[in-house]
C-alpha cells in the first residue's frame, strides 16, 4: 500500500473510531478509485481495523452522472 493510501486509511478509521466511541451508529467508507483500502479476507489485519472502527467498506462505489446544469443551479466554479 503506497503512503498516501495508509495516510488516508488511517485518518479514516482513526475519524471512524472516535465517531464510533461517541455512540454514532452505522459507518460507512468508499472509495472510487482504490480498491487497496478495501478489507479482504487476504488482509485480515485491515478487517480487523475496519471492525474495531465499526466502519463498513462499501465496495463499487461510483457517483451517478449529473447534468452539466441542473435546472435552476448555477454553474459550481463560475464558468459559464
């Protein structure tokens, strides 16, 4: 696992734990273009992780495509 991907997997379940012992319910994490934060049973050490946090991975995630403009929505970053 490169660097970036252990910083991000540990703020999560670090965020993910502290919610959790604070008696916030049902967690979940995905992620659209990393499969290697995904629990497997070949890492049996990041399902732990992800159980201990009480956080659930929510495998093939993918945002739905939206229109250029919605309706009544004016452009995000200003362009026309």
């Amino acid at each position: 696992m490169k660097y970036n991907d252990k910083l991000i997997l540990t703020s999560v379940l670090l965020k993910a734990k502290q919610l959790k012992e604070s008696g916030v319910g049902r967690l979940f994490f995905a992620s659209m273009d990393k499969s290697d934060l995904q629990p497997t049973a070949h890492r049996p050490k990041m399902a732990r992780y992800y159980n201990e946090a009480g956080l659930v991975f929510v495998p093939n995630f993918v945002l739905p495509d939206s229109p250029a403009n919605p309706a009544g929505h004016a452009p995000v970053s200003g362009a026309p």
